[in-house]
C-alpha cells in the first residue's frame, strides 16, 4: 500500500488498493507481479509527486501552464528518488533505455535514455495532462526498462480464428512461425513454420509462454492478447489486453444462462465481473461506493467523477446508447461496461448481487 509520503515505487510494491495513486495501468501491473507475471522491472512516479511539484511551483494559479510546468524545477528530494529508482534498472555506470508512460493520460515516449532526458521525458507528460485535464491531482508516471528481445511474439489465449478455447496461439513476429498449443496438459498440437525461417522459440520456452497466458486469461476471466519479449532467454509480458478480434458467436462460452438476464446494453469493453449493485442517484452516493460494487450511473455523473473503487460499470442515458466508443473510452478506464437507457435500468434493484459481461453487453443476476 502507498502511503502519501511516497514520490515514486516499485511496481512490485503496488496493489490494486493503490489505484487512486498509480492509476488503473499500474495497479494491474503490480497486480501481475506479485502473481508473478514477469513485467520488464518498472517503477511509478505517484500521484503524490505530482502534486508536490504543483504545489512546489505554484501551478495551480498560473494562466499557462504548459510552458510554466516544462519551466519549473522539481525538488532536490524528487529528483535524487527518480534518479536512485532510474539507476536501479541497469547498473550505476550505465543508464537504461526506458519506455515512460502516463497512467491518466495513455500516453507513452520510447527509448528514452539518460537522467536529463528522463526528466525531461516526465514534465513532458505532466504538461501534457495538465493542459487536457481539470483533475491537477491525478497523473502518475510508470517508467519501465526497455527489453532488446532476441525473439518477441504475440500469444493468443483462445483460437481466435477457429472459435476453439482449448487453443492457445502463438506467433514469432520476426519469422511469422506460428504455433498452437493444447491448454490440456500443454503439449504443442502445431507448428507453421515460414518458409526459409528457423524455429526461434524452442519448445520448452513456447510451453513457459502459453503457461503465462493461461495465467493471465485465468486472472481477467477473458481471453487475452498477450505481447511477449524474449531477452538473455528470459520472458517477459509487454502488454496484454482483451482479446476483441475473435468470432462474436465465441462470447456465448463466457456468458451465464440467458433465463438469468436482467437487461441487455450496448456492450463498452470486454470483461466480466460480479458484485454487488451500487445505484447511484445523486454526486453524494459515489461517497458510499465499495470496492467491487457494480456501479449504474447517469453518464452526465460519471464525466464528473472518476469511479476508481468500481468493479464495472452500467451507464445509463438515452444519448450514450448512440454515441462511440471513442467519446466515451476516457470515462470507463477499461472497467468491464455496458451502456443502456435510464427506463431499462429501472427494474435494478440497490444490492443485489449480479455480474456485468462486458463482451455481450448483458447484466446477469447472480
């Protein structure tokens, strides 16, 4: 758990509780560590240094605040904890090539070396956020060490082509070989390789990645695509996200019966995940929201409050059923959604434990 003194940590020490200080990215990244996921080793400038270096330069009162914060100076104490947590990814001779991204903003700049630019890099992104949004408090800092892969690949946790969840997918980007491997006991079933190509994975390292990504679709309890990077024959995960391009008669595996339906929205984001109902009708009720809950919500609240703690999301409003994903993806951050009408929502009962499919866009009871 963060504590508010703390300008910059480890992923390996965030948890899902830490998402108001490292932003929803970085939560599901410590997330993975500790289940261990090899990650490329990382740390998170928080929220909290943020804020001191607002607060520190008087930016909050400023009428430009992009050149004033690119302008400002950061404290000698946030200075010396980047620069111990940047030296700690390599060596203290050697400085590491690192990816830097903002949590809030989804923004990322690659391949950045050296203490000055790295610096630099971070009062970019801060600048950046500051002019896009009204919250001054919430934009974090995730700087990951750059893998030089001798082999990277994408994994697929279902056969996404074949409608065929016993599969799991794998494809050398590099060679273009492609492989599948039986969930059932892990054994390899095929192997295509490209012609004029050599088998760069070998078998044991094909079987510790398809091992990872049953990991990771067991932890999101939906398929995932899974990017991985092989360096000094070590894997690591780069990114994994929801598997969205399989055959849409796929989603019916992962819903419950259809006699348990309650209504059916406009699907928003796949996933799925259960708790208990949150209603809200006024600013005050997301107050009261527990970690976990299933929040419905008028879309005019919810792009005035971020709901951090919400297990996923049913937004109510007679526009939203029409607009697109792309007006509404900075609202959702990635939380299991749907979309459906205020009249629609009014058999919802306050309490009542149901499950949100984000890939159907049903809401089940139970």
């Amino acid at each position: 758990m963060i504590k508010r003194s703390d300008l910059v940590i480890w992923l390996s020490n965030i948890d899902k509780e830490d998402e108001e200080k490292v932003g929803k990215e970085a939560a599901n990244l410590g997330e993975m560590v500790k289940l261990g996921i090899p990650f490329p080793s990382g740390f998170v400038i928080t929220t909290n240094a943020y804020r001191e270096f607002l607060l520190a330069n008087n930016l909050l009162t400023i009428t430009k605040p992009v050149r004033k914060i690119k302008e400002a100076t950061m404290s000698k104490k946030l200075i010396n904890e980047i620069f111990r947590a940047y030296k700690r990814l390599e060596s203290p001779l050697k400085d590491a090539t690192v990816d830097i991204s903002s949590t809030f903003l989804k923004k990322k700049l690659k391949n950045v070396k050296g203490e000055a630019n790295l610096i630099q890099s971070v009062k970019s992104l801060w600048s950046l956020f500051f002019e896009s949004s009204t919250n001054h408090y919430l934009s974090a800092i995730v700087v990951q060490k750059k893998i030089s892969p001798f082999c990277s690949g994408i994994m697929f946790t279902t056969d996404q082509i074949n409608n065929d969840k016993t599969k799991i997918t794998i494809k050398e980007e590099k060679s273009g070989n492609h492989y599948e491997v039986l969930k059932k006991g892990l054994k390899i079933s095929s192997k295509n390789i490209s012609k004029g190509k050599k088998q760069l994975l070998s078998d044991k390292k094909l079987i510790e990645v398809a091992k990872l990504g049953v990991k990771l679709q067991k932890y999101y309890y939906f398929p995932q695509e899974v990017h991985f990077a092989i360096e000094k024959n070590k894997i690591y995960i780069t990114q994994t996200k929801p598997l969205t391009t399989f055959n849409h008669q796929m989603h019916n595996v992962y819903q419950k019966p259809k006699h348990n339906v309650l209504l059916t929205g406009k699907p928003f984001y796949p996933g799925i995940a259960t708790g208990h109902l949150r209603i809200i009708q006024s600013m005050q009720d997301i107050d009261k929201i527990l970690r976990g809950e299933i929040i419905v919500i008028p879309y005019q609240d919810l792009i005035k409050r971020s709901i951090i703690k919400a297990g996923a999301i049913v937004a109510t409003d007679d526009r939203v059923h029409h607009m697109s994903h792309l007006t509404l993806g900075r609202f959702f951050s990635g939380k299991p959604a749907l979309i459906t009408t205020p009249n629609e929502a009014k058999m919802l009962k306050n309490g009542a434990v149901v499950t949100v499919n984000g890939k159907s866009g049903e809401l089940h009871l139970g």
